[in-house]
C-alpha cells in the first residue's frame, strides 16, 4: 500500500512525514521546501506501507514542476492523507474538493490546529467530516499532537467520489462547507504580526533585510572562525598530529603509501593545510575548516526559513531579481548555494520557467561559492587580510549581477512573474531547527567526504606517477599567461572538477601574494561546478544545458580571472 | 458612483480594501490566482507594494499573497 501525504505549499506535510515515518526531512516555513518527493515506511497494524511526502500545490492544474511532480505521483497512490492548514480553511479546501473527486481513499488532516485558536478561528472538526465525507483529524505535526489519531484513521479512509465540478462550482461549495464548519472572531494584531508587515513594506522592509544580511554574515564569519580557533584546531594540533607522526614514521616517512595517508612532510613535520595528505590535510579541511561553517551557515539559514522570512526578501528583491532574468523567489535556491550548490540546484524547481532555472543555476555554479569554498577562502585569503576576502565577494557579487544581466538579454524563453503565498512568521522550535541542521549536515558529509579524500588519494598518485608536470607544462600559457599564478596552480584546477575546497587548499603551499590568491580562488570557484553539482545540473536541468551553461563559465572565469590579473 | 470606479491593485493605497471584479488575461493567470484564493467576488486588502513596480501583496482571508507587478495590473477591483 503506499500513502500520499498531498496538500496546499507550506501546511506542515513534511513535518507530518517525519513524525509518521520518523524519516526526517527537511521543513521550513515557506512555499516549496519539498520539491521532489521523499519516501518513508510506517508500520500499519502488520502491514509495512509506503508513505510518499509530496510536493505542496494549490490545485490539480500543475503550474510547476513541483506542482507536476505532485499531480503525476496521484495516479500512483492507494490512499491520500490530505493535509490541511486549519488556519486557512477556505483556500485549502479547493484542492480537498478536488482531491475527493480524483476518487482515491482520503483522510483529512488538519494540521496547524494550535494556531487556530489564537487566530479567532474557530472550527468544528465533526461538522466538516460530516460534510466532506471523509474522516478529519485535527494535528499539529510539529508537536505530534494527533499524530496517533490521525494514523489509527488511516484504516476508515474513504472514497467519496462527487460528480466533477467546474471551477465556481467547487468554490461555492467550499464555501458552503466554511459557513456551516467555521466561525471567525475578530482578533488583535500580535507583535509578530506587526513584524510581519514591518519586514514587508519596503520603508522599514529594507532596513530589516539589510541588516538581517548583514548580521547573519557576520554571525556566520565570526562563529566559523571561533569554532575554528578553539575547538578545531586546538584538537587536530594537540590530538590528532601525534597520532598522525607516529603513523608518519610507522611507514618510514616517505613512499608512496606516506604519501598518500600522510602527505609530505614539511621541516619535517606535519603540517595541516600543506601536506595533502588523506588523513592530514583531507581531513582537516573537511572537519577543521569547512565543517565550522557548514554548522554555522546551516544553523542561521535554518532559522530564516523557520521563522518564514525568505519568501519576505524574495518579495522586496524581485525587482531587481526580474533583472537578472529571474523573479524573486530564486533567492531562495540561491541562499541555498551558499550552503551548497546540490540542494541549490534541486530548489531551483520552485522556479516555474526552464529559461529562469537555467538562469538561476548557471549562476548559482558560477557566482555563488558553497559554504565549503567560502570557508576556505576565509582561511586562506583571510590570512593575508580581509580587504582580500572582500575583493573576493565582491567580485562574485559583480560577475552574479553582470551575467544575471548579460543572460537575461541573451537567453531564449520567459520568465514568468511572481506570485507566491507570503507565510505568517513563526517561532521556530529549537527541536525543528535542530533536526534540520543534522540532517543537512549528514547529508553534507555523507556526500562531500568520499570525494575529498577521493581527490586527495588521486592527487597523491598523480603527482608520484609525475603527470601533473606534463599538464602544467602544457596549461602554462593559460594559468601563468591569462591568470598570471604558478604553472602549478594547474593542479587545483583540475582538483576544482572534484572539490573546490581541496582545490582552494593546494593554493597554499604554492606562496602565492595576496593579488594572484584572489585570483585563483576566483577561477577556482567560477570555472566549473565542482562533480557533485556537475551531475545535480545535468539531472536536473539535461545535458544540453548543462554544456551551455559550462561554455559560459569557462568564458566568464577567462576573461574576469585576466582582467583580475591586469588589475591586482 | 465614483467610488465605485474599477481599478487595478497597483493602484490601490495601502492598507486599503476592496473588492476582486475580474482577472484580466491569460487563462494561466486567472487559473493561478484562483486556486490562490484571490478570485472575483473575493475581498481583499493592500498590504505592500515592493519598491520599482515590485510585487503588490494582498490579503485574502487572512492570507497574504505577493503578485509580481505585472500580474497586479491584471487584477481589478472595485473599493469598498
């Protein structure tokens, strides 16, 4: 048997998988958080049943690919869990009546039931059973409450089947159903409701979007680098480096197997960010540099999108977003890319048009440095001081603004304008925010650390079996000519098709000045999208594109890298 | 009559009420909207209009929906 959890953007589904599968999945507060489906199992008496977190959409008419990802998995379900946001009845019940005249066993539950009362909305939860047709538990998926209920219903699911209706057909019988199942009271604006509305009109919108911006790097910087300073690197120095000599010198402190696992060893000692070795320098970039930012980032962006602001700053951006060729709410993929670019690349699906994806994903891959790659040249350019850092986010800033510019004047195709539900800010729960963190953070690790020590052990080989001198002889004109770094830098180059952390790392025993670290960690970042979001690109937006959109970086990383190197 | 004169929700002041008398446009449009709750017949009010014709937010049954400039002119209403 297998269940559809389906319903109206941002109702709480994914908080309700979680609880009934106990697999955890991302929830966030606003429209499109889940754009694929996720796949769960939960126990139902002794049966084991399938239950399938679907994308949210307002109706059976898909108006993107989110939406059709719902619509399509329709035909493939036994029983549907109509989930429904108690505090908007009217809007959400559209898709019910539709849902119930699709002819699928269907159970409604109807989440947010806590909000309801401080609302003023008042609903008689036997009354609408009554009139659907269909058994109604009340839930609050973030706390559990009816939970239990809701899955002990599941076995009563029914079929209703009404005659299909026209459009103004099925709204006058919602309608009908709010008149005799709800009452509304007046009530008073909370203090988070005037923030709300604060954050929304532009005069006092701006400010607070600036500053949440704002605050939120400093927050990230500062909190990366304290975990860094005294918790990373105390434990990798004190720990980790005696363990690590005393393999140095169990393997005779050189060979090929040394090499590999430890690295080189520099004035005859270890050293973190320069030995490359698996176990040494592997490590300490994934663990003690870019795992500080990845729990910071996450943790700030997460309570962002708990809170529900996101969609607030894609509303006060949009203009300038219509620009760049996209609308709005690709800020919200793009937020997301400064995580990562593999989750960045799927959120782009909330994005209606192919021609705005397109444009949304080549910039995030080209202008947009994941956490990683910002970690690492925090540590490596910041070292030479933080004019550099920002030399360095600035250019990014400028290439995202000239290509966004470039592309919308080039790039065949429209983009469609915004239109999105803007949801109420909520307090987020320590819990909820908490489960995401690790969750993404796993999946973080799960997905990046395989391939850094893969890079890292390929190097390791390369670099013994002496290729890398054959390549840098070979790529001297470009890297030295156009870019003006070391013939060398080839090697993180090539690095950057795997990780762009790794690749950002072997710039550091190269001694690069300051001028020509900026300017390879720009290349490094722009040239190409690291394996990961190379195959995430081409997943999701074909291959064709995918060839486009890295003809373009090519080009762009070329002439911003020389330009850089004439100007530095 | 005067204060029954149609206008677009662009034009509408903030904070101001009125009522959804057609969606003009596309049926993709009017289709979208719809299923968004903001239909003819509907009460809505202004809540924002983002600067440099950004979208105009309304709301609607206590819901509020941001609808990119364009869109918005297609929205008339009538204030009430």
């Amino acid at each position: 048997m297998r269940i559809l959890l389906m319903g109206n953007p941002n109702v709480g589904k994914s908080a309700l998988f979680s609880r009934i599968t106990g697999t955890r999945a991302v929830v966030s507060n606003y429209a499109g958080t889940t754009v694929g489906f996720t796949k769960g199992s939960m126990k139902l008496g002794n049966e084991e049943i399938e239950v399938i977190d679907v994308p949210g959409t307002y109706s059976l008419e898909p108006t993107s690919k989110a939406e059709e990802v719902a619509a399509k998995m329709l035909q493939e379900g036994d029983v549907v869990i109509n989930v429904v946001d108690a505090t908007n009845l009217e809007r959400n019940l559209y898709l019910t009546l539709e849902l119930l005249e699709k002819g699928l066993p269907m159970i409604v539950a109807l989440n947010l039931w806590d909000d309801t009362k401080h609302r003023g909305i008042t609903i008689d939860a036997a009354k609408l059973e009554s009139l659907l047709g269909v058994p109604v538990v009340p839930t609050v998926a973030v706390s559990g409450q009816g939970i239990k209920e809701l899955v002990e219903h599941i076995s009563e699911a029914r079929s209703v089947k009404p005659a299909p209706r026209t459009k103004e057909e099925r709204w006058a019988a919602v309608g009908g159903i709010i008149t005799e199942a709800q009452t509304l009271a007046h009530r008073h604006h909370t203090w988070l409701e005037r923030l709300q509305d604060a954050s929304l009109k532009p005069r006092t919108g701006i400010p607070i979007a600036i500053l949440a911006l704002v605050a939120s790097f400093f927050a990230v910087r500062g909190v990366g680098e304290g975990i860094i300073q005294y918790i990373s690197d105390p434990i990798f120095h004190n720990l980790w480096q005696p363990v690590m000599m005393r393999l140095s010198d169990a393997l005779g402190g050189a060979g090929f197997w040394h090499d590999v696992l430890v690295g080189r060893l520099i004035d005859g000692s270890i050293n973190f960010s320069q030995s490359m070795g698996v176990l040494t320098t592997g490590l300490y970039i994934e663990f003690g540099v870019v795992l500080p930012y990845i729990l910071i980032f996450y943790l700030v962006l997460g309570i962002m999108e708990d809170i529900g602001y996101l969609p607030r700053l894609a509303v006060l951006l949009d203009s300038i977003m219509h620009r760049l060729g996209m609308h709005g709410y690709a800020i919200i993929p793009s937020m997301l890319g400064m995580g990562c670019a593999v989750p960045a690349l799927m959120a782009t699906r909330i994005l209606e048009s192919k021609r705005e994806r397109f444009i949304a994903a080549t910039l995030i891959c080209i202008a947009i440095p994941c956490a990683a790659s910002q970690a690492m040249i925090f540590g490596l350019v910041g070292a030479k001081g933080w004019q550099y850092v920002t030399i360095v986010f600035a250019v990014h800033f400028i290439v995202w603004i000239v290509m966004g510019l470039i592309l919308n004047r080039t790039v065949k195709g429209f983009s469609p304008e915004l239109l999105i539900e803007i949801p109420p800010y909520r307090l987020p729960s320590p819990r909820g925010v908490l489960s995401k963190l690790w969750l993404r953070v796993w999946s973080f690790l799960k997905e990046a650390l395989p391939i850094v020590l893969g890079a890292i052990f390929v190097v390791s080989v390369l670099y013994s079996l002496g290729v890398f001198d054959a390549i840098a002889n070979f790529t001297a004109p470009l890297v030295s000519g156009i870019f003006g770094l070391p013939k060398e830098a080839v090697v993180a180059i090539i690095v950057g098709f795997m990780r762009k952390d790794i690749a950002i790392g072997m710039l550091a025993p190269l001694s690069l000045t300051a001028g020509q670290l900026v300017v390879g960690s720009v290349v490094l970042t722009m040239f190409f999208p690291c394996v990961a979001a190379f195959v995430m690109f081409a997943k999701e937006l074909g291959f064709k594109r995918l060839l486009a959109a890295l003809g373009i970086m090519i080009i762009a990383t070329i002439v911003v890298g020389g330009l850089l190197n004439l100007i530095l | 009559m005067s204060d029954k004169k149609k206008i677009s929700i662009c034009e509408l002041r903030q904070g101001q009420s009125a009522r959804v008398v057609e969606i003009l446009g596309g049926r993709g449009v009017a289709e979208r909207l719809n299923a968004m709750g903001v239909r003819p017949g509907k009460d809505i009010t202004k809540v924002s209009s983002a600067p440099m014709k950004g979208p105009v937010t309304v709301s609607v049954d206590r819901c509020q929906i941001a609808i990119g400039y364009g869109m918005a002119q297609k929205v008339t209403v009538e204030v009430i």
